[in-house]
C-alpha cells in the first residue's frame, strides 16, 4: 500500500526530450528494466527535487535546514557507519554518549559521577523520543501497580490539547487512554488543569516547553508544584515528562531563571530534537531520564551478533551514526556561547516580526516570540477573508506560512505561525512584513471590489 496518492496520467512514463541527456523513459512506480547512466540519473532525481520548496522561506517548520558545509563534510563522510554497531564503530557510540551526558548536563541531571554516566540515547526524533519516555512511564506504573496488588489495565496519561501528534500516537500505539485536557483560557495546558485530571491510572502528566501551535512554554514548575499538591492530599505520586522538542535548546541558553527540568524533582525524563533548535539536520532526537531507577531494566535489550554485548533501548534498529556526529560537531563547535547567540538571534527576529505584524494592524498576536523564537496570530476580526486566504496569498510571494484551527477549547480560534530559524535574518525578516502587508492589502482590496460590486 502506497500512503501517497497516484496520479494516473503520470504514471507511466516520462519521456525523452532534447535536455534530459539520454535519460529516455524510466517508469516512476516500477523499477526500471535497464540500467541509467549515473550522471543522467542523478539529474533526473535533481530535476524532481527542484519543485521542493524554497527552506529558507519556508516559515512553517522547526527543523533544521541550514548547517555550514563542515557539518556537512562530517555527515557525508560518515553516512555508512551504522550507530547501531557499537563494536564496530566505538567511537561513534562514545559520541553519542558524550552528547548524552553534554544534554543531561544542561538539563541540570545530577549523575552520580561527575555527569559522565547519564541515562539516555539518541532517536531518530523527538517522536521516537516519546515513545521510549511512554513505555518506560508504562512500565513502571505498571509495576507500581502490581506491586499493590491493584489493576494495571486502565493506564492514561494526562497532557494539553496542544501536545504535538507525536503523543496521541504513543497513546494509540501502546494502549494508553490520551487524556487530552481542552484549552481553557490558556493557549496550553496549566497546572490546575493538569492535576485535576490525575487519578491512580496516569502513567504521567506530559508537560510541553514550546507548544508546537504558538511556541509557548507550558509552566512545568507550577505543574510540578500542583502535582506535589496532588501527593500531599491524596498520595498520588504522578511522574512528569518533560517534551522540550524545541525548548529543550533554547530555555537552556535564554532562559536561564526558569526552572522546567531536572532541577525539579518530579520531573523524571526530557526529550528534545536535535533536528530543531540542536540544529542538527533531520532525524536526530535526544531523550534523558533523571535516574536509572526510571528506566525499567526490561526495556533494555543486550544485542550479541555484531560482536561484544551492546545495551540497546531503541525502536529502530540500523540507522546513519551521521547525524549523531553532526550533533556532536554543533555542540562542540558552538559551545553555550554560540548556542546563546544563535538562539538570542531567533528570538530578536521573531519579536521583531511579531511588533511588524501588530502594526498591521488586522491582528492579535497569541504568541510573540518570547519563549519559542515563534509567532501565532488571529485576524481580529474577520473582514470577508480569513487566514487561509492569506496564507495562500503569502504562498504566491513564496513563504509558506501554515493556517490552522487551534485545538479543543479553543478549536474557533485559525491563526497563522511563523517559526524562526537559524539561517533567517533581519533582511528576510523585513521582506517578509512588506509582502504581508502587501497580501492584506491586496485581500482587503477584493474585498471592498466585492463589496462595491454588490451595492
Ligand atoms: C516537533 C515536535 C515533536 C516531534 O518531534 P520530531 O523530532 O519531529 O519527531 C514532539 N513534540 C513537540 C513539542 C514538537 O515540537
């Protein structure tokens, strides 16, 4: 089964032409009979390529789309090392350890010797990150659970509406009930809500440190403290997970105050992407429990074939050691300095935008780039066209700038998201608020045309 749609006409075949340099017909669905010539090849496969968006315009996602040509040096030149084989690639495996520890550090992980022994690993992303945080909650609730000779077959797990799909489908795939909690008032889940959805089945309440809708922090310490609340009246020790895919790599170096990780006891995992703000290109993601105590050993599988006995907690087996290097090589090459200034500059971009957007004047701003480097806004009051009409219009200009519902509790509300990236700058930044002042303009125009037109 195919999870893309097919275009019939297309099908088949695409055919020669005078440019294509003998590349002749291939079939796009079937392997082709014959060999290509590797340069006509490479070519066809770059022409397909060219219609991707434009990254640098593209202010819809989080992850990573620029890294200096080193990085890239690295990746290329480790791409057939396999992480898994930690026999054979020692060194690659003690570099992933090093980040490891390097990540559990910055999230204030006590370890017990000198912070080279932390529990955690590398993912494929923060999805994968999730998935491993959930068992690992499962599985201990569990036992908890057992242990009290009570019934372990109802377990949930309490969370925001605005928690990122990856959640729902750790819920779905691991027989979990999703407690998804509607906004109410906040554009993210908050404190009281959360305890209040507790009973003796959550596995754990997931906190979110940027929300994907609008970037902002959920408050982890007045969570936490609530969940303290909770065990004091009733003796509910409810864990708390940490989803800092984004903020993970920006409270660290802006937010230095604000208390979300292990500084606070009740939080026992965090997970973040280091294909987003780690600035690692794609599939690299990170997650790090407190203690071995919150990682239940059965998860834990001891892999033999590839030669010495390798630990190994993962959904995946062989995957590119690369992009674990790379991840190494930013953190190594930035340092918490150049992270700071790297991030520092998102988030100047991203409130500088936010004001341009508010002089605009049709807006609301939900978020003005204060936490995430990332902007939401509404129209105030809709006049004839809506944000996915601009959207559109904003697309004819090149910037994709994603339109969408906010999710239950506050599912009337359709705003706009800008996420700023490492690799925008002040310049596009100011382009971009001129051809959004131009798409109101030009959206507003047909509008009063339209009106005009009907009196
Ligand atoms: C992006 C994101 C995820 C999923 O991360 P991937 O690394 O893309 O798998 C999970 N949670 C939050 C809050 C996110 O922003």
């Amino acid at each position: 089964m195919s999870l893309h749609k097919h275009h019939p006409q297309h099908e088949e075949k695409i055919t020669d032409s005078a440019f294509d340099g003998g590349v002749g017909s291939i079939p796009r669905h079937r392997l082709p009979r014959h060999t290509q010539d590797a340069d006509a090849a490479l070519r066809f496969v770059q022409d397909e390529l060219m219609l991707d968006g434009n990254a640098r315009q593209n202010l819809a996602t989080f992850v990573t789309t620029w890294m200096e040509p080193q990085a890239a040096t690295l990746i290329q030149a480790s791409l057939e090392k396999n992480i898994i084989d930690k026999d054979e690639y020692p060194r690659s495996a003690e570099i992933e350890r090093r980040c490891v520890n390097i990540l559990a550090n910055l999230w204030n992980a006590s370890t017990p010797a000198g912070g080279e022994d932390a529990i955690g690993c590398s993912t494929t992303g923060s999805s994968e990150a999730a998935m491993l945080a959930g068992m690992a909650l499962k599985w201990r609730w569990r036992a908890r659970r057992e242990e009290a000779g009570a019934n372990a077959s109802k377990p949930n797990l309490v969370m925001g509406a605005n928690v990122q799909v990856c959640w729902e489908k750790f819920a779905r795939y691991w027989d979990v009930e999703a407690r998804l909690v509607p906004l109410d008032g906040a554009t993210h889940l908050t404190a009281d809500q959360a305890a209040a959805a507790c009973d003796e089945n959550t596995i754990a309440v997931v906190a979110v440190l940027g929300s994907t809708f609008d970037g902002s922090y959920e408050p982890v310490a007045e969570i936490a403290a609530a969940l303290d609340a909770l065990q004091a009246s009733t003796g509910l020790d409810i864990p708390l997970h940490v989803d800092a895919a984004s903020g993970g790599f920006i409270a660290p170096f802006l937010d230095q105050e604000l208390l979300w990780d292990f500084r606070l006891d009740r939080v026992k995992s965090i997970n973040a992407s280091g294909h987003k703000y780690g600035l690692v290109y794609p599939g690299v993601g990170w997650v790090v429990w407190r203690s071995s105590d919150d990682l239940p050993r059965e998860l834990i599988f001891s892999v033999d074939y590839l030669g010495g006995s390798m630990p190994t907690f993962a959904l995946n087996f062989s995957r590119p050691a690369s992009q674990v290097i790379a991840q190494y090589y930013t953190l190594v090459r930035y340092g918490f300095d150049g992270y700071q200034r790297i991030q520092q500059r998102a988030r100047d971009i991203a409130t500088t935008i936010a004001q341009g957007v508010e002089k605009l004047g049709p807006f609301t701003l939900l978020s003005r780039g204060e936490e995430l480097p990332v902007l939401a806004f509404k129209l105030t009051t809709p006049d004839g066209w809506d944000v996915y009409d601009l959207s559109h219009e904003l697309r004819s200009f090149g910037w994709i700038v994603p339109a969408y519902p906010m999710p239950k509790g506050m599912a009337d509300v359709d705003v706009l998201r800008v996420v700023v990236r490492n690799g925008f700058t002040f310049d596009l930044a100011e382009m971009f608020l001129a051809d959004l002042a131009k798409s109101v303009a030009r959206l507003s125009g047909q509008q009063q045309a339209r009106v005009a037109f009907h009196h």
